[in-house]
C-alpha cells in the first residue's frame, strides 16, 4: 500500500522541535502581556470577498496564492493568506471599537499561500502578528516597531537590520503613482510578464519585484519621499525622532512597499543575513483605510506579521540556545507485576502534584527500563521489586550524584520527593 505523505509546501513539527517552537510562543504571549496586547483568535477560513477587498485585487497574493474553493453550500471561501483582514473583520462585527483605543491583539496563527515550496516559503506557514486599532500618533508606530525589536532581543536574535519608509495616504500617493507609470513606461521592454501587467493597475508593486530585470529598472525609479505631502512627511518625521529617542537604528529604504495594498504611511521590515534570499522575517505599518474600506467608520491603524518557521531558521542558523525541554524528573523501574501496578499508581499521583514522572508502560526487563530511564534524562529514579513492597520502604537515586534517600512508600510519596528535589538543587545552587 502506497505512504500517503504530507503535501508539498507544509511540514510536520516533530517531537525535539516542537518545544522549541513553544519556547518561542510562550515569549511572544509573555512580551504581548507586558505590553497590554491580548490575543485574538480568528477561523481559519473565510469569506473570500474578505481577501479581495483587503489585500487587494491586483496583489500577488489575489491573483495567483489563495487557496479558494466552493463549500457544499455554494459559497467561495478562501484559507487565510494572512492575518489582519480576519482580525479587522472580527474588530467590526463584534463592535471592539466601542471600546477605549487604542484596542491591541496578537494572534498565533497558521496562514496558507501556494507559492513554489522552498526554505523559508512554506504553503503553510505560521505567523505571530500584532494589530493595533483606534491611534494614529508617530509614537504608535515607533512603539510597535519597538515591541517587535524588544521581542527579538528576548529571543536572542541577533544582526538583523530594521528599514523603515513611509508610502504616503491615497492623496500624496496618487501623484507619486502617476510619475512612477511614466518611469516604468520608458522600461516596460525591460519588465517581466507580472510587473507590465502591474504597470497599468498597480506600478509601485513593481519596486518590491525580485525579478533581475525588474530590480535593475526599478533602481533610477522616483522616490515616495519625494512625493509626501506635509501631512505624511511630519508624520515620517515624527516616526523617525521617537525611534531616535529610544535610539533603535533604522535604515530608510525607500524601495519598501510591503505586498499588500492595503498600507499607508509608514511600513518596515526586520531583515536578516541569514536567510538567504527569503531575508525579511518580519514586516508591517500602517492601514489607516482599511477598516473604512471593510465598511466601519474611519479608524487609524497599525501593525506587523512575523513569520515563526524563518524566524526559527535565524535561531537555529545563530546557534541560540533554546530551553531544556521539561526533563522526566523520577523514573520508577518495577519488577514483577504487583511492582508494575504500584509503580503506575505512584507515577499518577506524582503527576497530579504536577511531578514529572514516568513508569514501565511496555514491559521492558529491569535493565531495559534503567536504559529508557537514561534516555528519558530522569533526575532521579526509585526501583520498586516485592522487597520493596513488602517493607513499603523504597530508595530513590540522584542520577547525577549518586546520593541515595529512603523513602516511604506508604506515605506522602508526592511530598518526600519534592523535599528531595528541592535540597538538591539548592545543593546544586551552592556549588556555584
């Protein structure tokens, strides 16, 4: 019978690995909580309206990656592509804007393009993000970029490189847009197939093109900055000075656009060196029209996406040391099948005091299960035979020392063991 295998473009996250991606998760909602952001849960799939309206019909993203289809009821529902339309959604249909702003949200969530499967782009991939709603101050937007870069500090990442630009509001941008028509127009020879067709719907998608002949077009191309209105140059300004004032260095790059239509104003990107080509790890800023263009009132807002799997590839190129997973604290070896019934029913008492422990679940040999005990990392382990039964007396070994304690079997196991636990990292605390 043939294997049926996982599909292209998504991955399975193993035993080993997944602790480190829980390692990850339990900083991000750590950092999200001292920054008063809660957590937002939205489904999975959606309306496909919802992603043509928000992300854009000329987008990459539209046109060619979502995975759209036709429920049994006749309806077109689309995979998320990503997170903030779902969270801008939500936001409007359960009224959130009555409450005080600015309202904070991140989500934990898995997201699904299909593009050509490679390191760091998966069809499936999973994204932390962060949106901010009800605020339209500088100071937002560097306060944003500031959590984002005190999350990477937490996380010990290191050489990344923060650019930031502004786009404009649909007004500065209109202009902008119409000279940048006419600077591609002259080079429209020199375009691949996607970015002529953008030429006409869309030109400024052609500055975020990788395509050789593109980039090399795109590098004499008109500048936004050079077509902000004072409105959107103050803001810049102001975003820049609040960055300087926490002294996080930026670099003003102002071929970013980011892929999505929906933003204004000030959008960045953490890059790193380490990635190869796929080199943005996270990327966001502002989307001051979309909650109007989603059909609620006009309302500021802000945020980011950060991609967990490229974000992983960094740590683990860095060598970032990552926690020990939870160790198996007392392993019990039993011999004889009273043993073996005694030693599951210590086992689960130790867990419901919230002990890590482990018994023979699979019949192993004594000399197997001190083996599998070794495996395991067991701190420590306790070797119940009818002897031991019989006197209710037990010994329970530090496998790091070698220190062996007497302890009652018929009293209090969950106790003595914690006693014996605490004296001995407190003994392992003094040797330094």
């Amino acid at each position: 019978m043939e294997l049926i295998k996982a599909q292209r473009g998504t991955q399975d996250i193993l035993p080993g690995n997944s602790e480190r991606w829980q390692a990850v998760e339990e900083v991000m909602r750590d950092e999200a909580a001292v920054n008063g952001i809660s957590e937002i849960r939205t489904p999975v799939f959606e309306d496909t309206r919802l992603f043509q309206r928000s992300v854009g019909e000329t987008t990459d993203v539209v046109q060619k990656e979502m995975y759209t289809f036709e429920d049994k009821g006749g309806r077109s529902v689309t995979l998320k592509p990503e997170g903030t339309a779902g969270a801008v959604r939500s936001y409007l249909e359960h009224g959130l804007y009555n409450s005080p702003a600015p309202q904070k949200f991140y989500y934990l969530t898995p997201c699904y393009r299909y593009e050509k499967a490679q390191a760091g782009r998966l069809r499936e991939f999973h994204q932390f993000g962060v949106e901010l709603f009800g605020t339209s101050l500088p100071l937002a937007d560097a306060g944003l970029i500031a959590f984002a870069n005190g999350l990477f500090d937490r996380l010990c990442v290191k050489n990344l490189k923060l650019k930031i630009n502004s786009i404009g509001c649909p007004a500065c941008r209109a202009e902008y847009t119409k000279a940048l028509k006419a600077y591609f127009t002259e080079r429209k020879d020199r375009l691949c197939e996607t970015c002529r067709s953008r030429l006409d719907r869309n030109p400024m998608r052609i500055l975020d093109c990788k395509e050789p002949g593109c980039a090399e077009a795109a590098k004499g191309a008109p500048r936004i900055l050079d077509y902000l209105c004072d409105d959107c140059k103050a803001h810049f300004e102001g975003v820049k000075s609040a960055l300087d004032s926490i002294q996080i260095e930026y670099e003003v790059d102002p071929s970013i656009v980011r892929g999505l239509d929906y933003y204004t104003r000030t959008v960045f990107e953490f890059v790193s060196a380490d990635l190869g080509a796929q080199s943005t790890v996270c990327g966001g800023g502002r989307y001051d029209g979309l909650v109007e263009e989603m059909g609620g009132k006009p309302t500021p807002a802000l945020g980011f996406a950060l991609g967990i799997e490229r974000l992983l590839m960094i740590m683990e190129a860095q060598q970032v040391e990552f926690p020990e997973p939870h160790p198996c604290e007392l392993y019990i070896a039993s011999i004889g099948e009273a043993a073996q019934k005694r030693a599951f029913q210590m086992a689960c008492g130790l867990r419901e005091c919230s002990i890590a422990a482990a018994c023979d679940e699979v019949g192993r040999s004594l000399n197997a299960q001190m083996k599998y005990a070794d495996k395991l990392g067991a701190q420590f382990t306790l070797v119940l035979g009818d002897d031991e039964l019989e006197k209710g007396l037990g010994v329970v070994k530090n496998m790091k020392t070698g220190e062996k304690t007497k302890v009652n079997l018929n009293n209090d196991i969950e106790g003595q063991f914690a006693a014996i636990s605490t004296r001995a990292e407190d003994e392992e605390d003094l040797s330094f």
